[in-house]
C-alpha cells in the first residue's frame, strides 16, 4: 500500500500509513466483518496497532462517518476528553448529560477511532469511558487501539457479543508477511531472511520494521539484525519515560530472569509490594508475556531479555543470588544452577550439580551452562566427584570437545582405591562406559566396543543410565557394521529398561537409534510414525528437552528428504538447526547438509556450497575434532561434484577419505552417518568411471550391492541399483540398465525413497526418459515370454512376482504351498539364467517383447 491520502469528503484529521506499510487481510478482513459495535485493540508499544486501525478507516463503506481521535496516551481529564470527543463528532454539547444523550441519538452509521488511549492508570477517565459504551447508539461502532486495557465492563460487552478483542499475539508479524516486505531487497534470500528476523524480533513490528530501516547485511547470519542502540533509545522513550525509577529497576531486573512469578517477586522485591509491582507492569502493557504457555510463569518479551543481556549491569550478582536462594528453596534446580552462575557463586553452582542427573542433560541450556562453568573453574572445583565428572563428560562429549572429555575421564583415577571392592568395581565401570563413548564418537569401534561389553558385565542395578548408554552405544555399532538383526535386539533390550524406569529422555534417545534402523531398512513411513509420537510426549515436559527435540527434527527432516517431501524437510531441518544452536550440539552439523541436499535439490549449488561452508565455519569455531564432519563435509561435496559433472574434484576429495576409513589405521564413519564409507566408495567408483580409469566398474558396483542386499539395508541397495544403471546406461548395456532401473524402481516404490531417484536424475538428467519408459513397463505390461519356456504355473508365478508380490502372498494367491512357490522362483530362476526376481520380471519382458 502507498502512503494514505485523506478522503476529501471526510472532514477532520485522518493518519497517514508509512509508505512501505504492508496490508494484511487476516487481521483487517475480521475486524471489518465483524459486527460488534466495540472493537478494541489491546497491546504493547510498537505492536501496529494504529496501522491496523488507519488500514480499516480506509475500507469503511462510503456512507459511513469516519473520525479519527489521536489521544497520544496522554492523560486527560474526563472533561477533557468529553470536549474533544464532542468537537470531532460535532456535537452541541460536551457535558457529560448531555454528550451521552446525543451519543444514544445518533441517526448516521459512524466509526470512531481512539488512537492510543491514556497510557497510565486513570480511573476516572475509564470510567466514563465505561458509561459510554454501555449508553451510546448501535450506530456508533468505537475503535479502540490502547497499550493498557482500560478498566471497563468488557465481560458484559463480551456476553452481549458487543465487543471484539483482537488478541495481542496476534498483531505480531509473520513470516509470510516479513518475506513479502523483502521481497523487492532481496529476492533470492528472502525466506531464509525473513525465518532470521522472525527469530530475533519476534515478529513483533516495531523490531522488523528496525530490522528493515538499518538494511542490515542479509548475508551474515551472526550479525544481530538492527541495531542495538536503536532498540535501546525506543525502550527508553516508549516504556521508561512513563514508568516511575522504582518499576524501572523491576523491570530491568526480570529482564535477566529466565522466568518469574508473583511469589519469586515478593521475594526479590519485598512481601506484597513485589506482586504488585508485577501486576502494574502487566496492566500497563510492559512487554510481558507468558513463560512457554505457562499459566504461572511468565517472561519479559525475549528480543529485550537479549538485548539487556548483553549490557554492563554491576547490580546484577546480588539479584541473581537472591533469586537463587528463591529457586533452592523450591528445589528448581536446575534454575537456581542458572542463577548461582550468573551471580558468579561458583561453589554454589558445583554444589548444586548433586541434584543433576544425565537426563537433566537435555534440558534446555543444561550442557551450555555446565560447559561455562567447566571453562570459567576447570577441574579443581567443577570435578571433585564421580558423579560431577560424569556430568561434565558427558556435556563436552556432547559438545564434541574430546580433547577436554578425555583430560575429564582421567580425573577418575583420583577417586582410586574405593572403599570396597564393590564401589571399586562400578567405578571402574564408570570409566569403561565415558571412555567407550569417547572412542566410540572417534570412530575407534574396537576398543569402544571391548569397553561397553566389559561395562555392562560390571554395572550393578543402580547404574542403569550408565547402561542404557552403552547398549546404545552398541547399536550403533552394529548399525555401522550393517548388522541390523543385532542392532534390533540390543535396542529392544534398552527400550525395555528405559520404559520400565520411567525414563522418557532416555526412551526419545534409544527411538532415534531405532528410527535409524527401521530407515536403513527403508521404512521411513515408520521411522517417521515413531518421531512423530515421540515428539508430542516430549512435547508435554515441564522442562523442554531442546537438545533431544532437535536431533528428532533433524532426523524427521532426513526422513522427509528421503521420500522426496522437499518442503517439510526444509521445516524440520530449520527448527533443528536452531534448537541445536541453542544447545551446543555437534549434531547441528547434519542441519546444514540436509539444507544443502534440498538446496542441490534445487539446482542451487552455489547457496548448497554456502550450507557446506556455514557448517565448516561452525564447526571450527567451537573447535569440533575433524572426524567428526571432515569426511562427510567432503563426500556431501563429493555427491555436488558429481552433479555438476565435475568428477576430477569428487575423485580428489573422495580417495582423501577413503584412506581414512581403510587401512591399518583406518576409523569408523560418525554414528549419525551409517552410509558414509559405503556411499565414499560407490561414489569413488563413479568419479573414476567418469574419469575412464577403470574397466570394472560394474563388478566393483555389484560387490557393494551384495553387501548392502545381504545386510537388508534398502535405501543404500537403492542407490546402488541406480549407480550400476549409470554406468551400464553410458556404456550401452540395454538389459542390465533395465534390469537395475527397475530394481531401483521397485525399492522407490515399496520403501517410498524418491531421493535416490532424484539425486540419479541430477546426475545424469538425460536418463529421464529411459527412467519413464521402464516405470511404465514396471507398472503397466506383464511378462510375456515363450510358453514352451516356461510353465503355465510358472507364468502365472511370474506375473505375481511382477506385480511385487511376495512368495506368502503368491501361495496364498495361487492356493499353493510356499515350498512349491520357492521351487517355482527357483526354476524360473534357472530357464531364465537370472538370480534375482528383478532380473527374471526384465528378461521375462524382454523374451516377451515388452522390454
């Protein structure tokens, strides 16, 4: 919308509209369709609510009166007010008896637009305000925009279906919205620009509209967007100018709180006198809000808490530690941990841990806040239990600092001899479980290994966290050697014992290792059922597990990507990139590779690489080991590489890796990454086949393909299948093209894996066409083949086969048993000299002319 002229048939002052001002129908369109005669806009400074009331003046119909009243939230008289109201209506009398009788008589349907009511507590005037909206006529409609909701009768207004309150969160920005206003600035980054001012302001439109006037570098993800001075100077002028010094320093002071309640101000601020001082700030509209939907606990609007953060504040340690001694003594833990950090109370901090257990782990913020502490005291205080260095342990390895994990392991030793031999014995079980992990995220499976079995044959019942995080520790391991049927049942076994503790942290992290499982053997349907489930019960927590709810978004988003649900995957990989962020988890890496598969997806390989390179940076700046993402940062480039037709590049970076998982010395791929070695090697394969320096590049294909079909695990044996189609389809090998196509083609359809066609198309997009007749033929002809080859039951069985049906199911099609269908496969097998029932359904066609 342009900048808003006046009408020229309505008198009076009428707003002007900012000449980027975007319309937004979702909030206008009801508030113009509504019939209420009041219609009351109740909300913060900066929320847009005098744009929202300017944008539905210029809609009113033409045969209404429209006056516009701007009350600059200044503090009038009630007989101040009845004289301006009465000049803007033009009334003959401003006397209360009088401005209310002409106000009941009104013949002419008219709107009256009170622009930001009296800002401060103003009894008298609100009560007159009450009068007449009780009195006035159903053809005066009030439009009422405010900061502070005048003490009126609004329940009776709201019985009477006379009022129309549009909910303050509502007025907030959304991303849509955002995306549209930049738009015409930056185009190309205009979503992912928009989801970073979103995140940051809140939506709320004074902050995007400071966002946009400062231009800021949309390129730049850490550069805060809008300044911080200009924040600071809107605070000053729109909240504490009208605010007495004593409410100034309460609200500076909840500020820096996490969360707060009545109680806990009394507390801070004195008996009574604290809620009270609550009460006030919200009554006038001082950016408070509920605390995660909470009907206790509320928080200053988050964008100000960041920002007043970050700023010098030298009464600050005394405030936290009162409201530490507030949260001890309500045994919040983990909230009295936070303040006793911030008031710099180290000892109390350590002292505190006693109360942690793993799990509290996954609380929101646990591990940053264990992390500083280690960092700020080091060992001496932070490690003078076995319990303390087992917390500590656990957040670095978390983190991914091994380095530091492994100094933290040592200080074990301290606590030798035990004072029995029993205590010795879990101690020392405690040492094999932190120090198998430590080796198992290093990729040193062997040892790792030896270090959960020795472990779980020494834990005794109590330390059943410590067991529950080697058998997951094992299987991953038989998840990474292939070995599926092993990975099912040590999994099951730890799922048992998480739900017969009543632990749902740990069951979320044992169903991320099944998730795993269940996608390797292509039931990415039930892999995501399962996340789905387990997110909505942890959902319900108390305390958010962030760190836990992360990892599920981002293996919800590789399961999205996988059947080829582009859009969605971009969701689930946005929100887990972000809550990871928030919880220094290393696992944010695979958010930024899922983002740059969806942007190759795309055909945008230039933002793909910029993905690879923000993950790289990360990475490094919070000193990540390179095992962790070198390998798969170089074969996720590897893959683009190939795409792009550049396989000199893939063949460089590829053979690098390679040598680092075979050999002598050779380490085990990252848990999160099952396929990585496998899909290094087949990638490799193409490269040099692309590079013509090999001759074998079908028999070395077919070698993994038997891997991947004897260890069941459908996605990779997709991927393979189509790999050999590559290369049989440039080498003009008809029959086995077909053959691996709708091999290939059969696993997409049953296991819905649209990827791995996608990512074949994007490497060879000429095989298109062939891909689209061999669907046909896969979904549409039958076998035909010569009758004198094959029996009339061993047709049928054919036919059955082709329609992918399984052996169960064609004896109990056919009324057979299922050794007479596995004699028949067998023998149809042989007159067609195939192995695989794809390979009988292509030579069948092709015998039959159908191929």
């Amino acid at each position: 919308m342009t900048a808003m002229t006046p009408c020229l048939d309505r008198s009076g002052f009428l707003p002007r509209l900012s000449s980027h001002h975007l319309s937004r129908a979702r909030l206008s369109e009801p508030l113009l369709a509504s019939t209420a005669r009041v219609k009351l806009l109740c909300a913060p400074a900066g929320s847009g609510k005098s744009a929202l009331l300017a944008e539905c003046l210029l809609q009113a119909p033409t045969q209404c009166r429209v006056h516009w009243l701007p009350l600059s939230g200044v503090a009038s008289s009630a007989a101040d007010f009845r004289h301006r109201l009465a000049e803007t209506l033009e009334l003959a009398s401003s006397d209360e008896t009088g401005l209310l009788g002409d106000l009941a008589r009104l013949q002419t349907p008219t709107w009256l637009f009170l622009d930001d009511y009296c800002r401060l507590p103003n009894p008298e005037l609100d009560q007159l305000l009450d009068r007449m909206l009780a009195i006035s006529s159903p053809m005066l409609t009030w439009w009422l925009g405010a900061r502070r909701r005048p003490q009126c009768n609004w329940p009776r207004l709201l019985l009477d279906d006379e009022l129309y309150d549009c909910e303050s969160a509502s007025l907030a920005f959304i991303p849509g919205e955002v995306e549209q206003i930049l738009q015409p600035w930056v185009p190309e980054q205009a979503s992912k620009v928009a989801s970073r001012i979103i995140q940051r302001t809140g939506g709320w439109c004074a902050g995007v509209r400071i966002a946009l006037l400062h231009k800021c570098d949309w390129s730049r993800q850490d550069k805060p967007l809008g300044r911080a001075d200009t924040l600071l100077d809107y605070l000053e002028h729109e909240l504490f100018s009208s605010l007495t010094p004593e409410l100034s320093e309460v609200w500076r002071v909840l500020a820096h709180l996490p969360r707060f309640n009545a109680r806990l101000c009394d507390h801070l601020f004195g008996a009574g006198e604290g809620a009270q001082y609550l009460r006030t700030l919200q009554a006038l509209g001082c950016f408070i809000e509920p605390w995660k939907d909470s009907t206790d606990w509320l928080q200053i609007f988050t964008p100000f808490t960041q920002l007043l953060r970050d700023e010098q504040w030298p009464a600050g340690r005394s405030w936290h530690r009162r409201a530490c001694q507030w949260f001890c003594a309500e045994q919040d833990w983990k909230s009295a941990f936070e303040q006793a950090l911030l008031a710099e109370e180290y000892e109390v901090a350590v002292s505190l841990l006693q109360h942690f257990s793993f799990e509290h782990l996954f609380e929101e913020q646990t591990v940053v806040l264990l992390l500083r502490l280690h960092e700020q005291q080091g060992g001496e205080l932070t490690l003078g239990s076995p319990q303390l260095v087992g917390l500590i342990t656990a957040a670095l390895l978390f983190a991914g600092r091994f380095e530091q994990a492994t100094d933290c392991i040592a200080h074990l030793s301290r606590f030798m001899p035990q004072p029995s031999a029993l205590l010795q014995q879990q101690l020392i079980a405690r040492w094999r479980a932190q120090q198998g992990w430590l080796l198992h995220l290093q990729g040193r499976m062997d040892c790792s290994r030896a270090h959960f079995i020795d472990a779980l044959s020494e834990l005794g019942p109590d330390l059943w966290t410590v067991r529950l995080i080697c058998l997951s520790g094992l299987t991953q391991q038989a998840l990474l050697r292939g070995e599926l049927d092993v990975a099912q049942a040590i999994n099951r076994e730890a799922l048992c014992l998480a739900r017969a503790q009543g632990s749902l942290v740990f069951e979320g992290l044992l169903e991320l290792d099944h998730a795993q499982l269940l996608e390797q053997r292509g039931a990415a349907l039930r892999a995501e059922s399962l996340l789905t489930n387990m997110h909505e019960l942890l959902s319900r927590q108390p305390d958010r597990p962030t760190p836990l709810l992360g990892r599920i978004a981002l293996r919800r988003g590789r399961l999205a990507l996988l059947q080829g649900q582009d859009e969605r995957a971009g969701e689930f990989f946005q929100t887990g990139v972000e809550d990871c962020l928030r919880s220094h988890d290393k696992r944010v890496l695979y958010g930024f590779l899922g983002q740059a598969q969806l942007a190759a997806n795309r055909g945008d390989y230039g933002q793909a690489f910029v993905h690879l390179r923000d993950a790289e940076r990360l990475m490094q700046q919070w000193q990540i080991p390179d095992e962790v993402y070198r390998g798969v940062l170089l074969q996720v480039s590897s893959h683009f590489w190939l795409q792009q037709g550049r396989p000199e590049l893939a063949h460089e970076a590829l053979s690098r890796v390679l040598r680092h998982y075979r050999g002598p010395q050779a380490r085990q791929a990252p848990p999160a990454t099952l396929q990585l070695i496998a899909r290094v090697e087949y990638q490799l394969i193409l490269a040099q086949f692309h590079l013509k320096q090999t001759d074998d590049s079908v028999v070395r294909l077919q070698a993994l393909l038997d891997q991947a079909q004897h260890s069941g695990m459908r996605g990779l044996e997709a991927e393979l299948h189509f790999a050999v189609a590559e290369v049989a389809w440039l080498t003009g090998e008809r029959i086995l093209m077909l053959d691996s196509l709708l091999a290939g083609l059969e696993l997409v359809k049953h296991c819905n894996l649209k990827q791995a066609q996608q990512e074949l198309l994007l490497r060879q997009p000429h095989l298109l066409k062939a891909i689209t007749e061999v669907e046909l033929t896969f979904e549409q002809a039958v076998p035909v083949v010569d009758s004198q080859l094959l029996s009339r039951r061993e047709t049928e069985v054919l036919e059955l086969v082709a329609q992918g049906h399984s052996n169960q199911q064609i004896a109990e099609k056919l009324f057979i048993s299922l050794h007479t269908v596995k004699t028949h496969v067998r023998r149809i097998h042989g007159k067609l000299g195939v192995v695989r029932r794809t390979q009988a359904v292509a030579k069948a066609r092709l015998l039959g002319g159908c191929g």
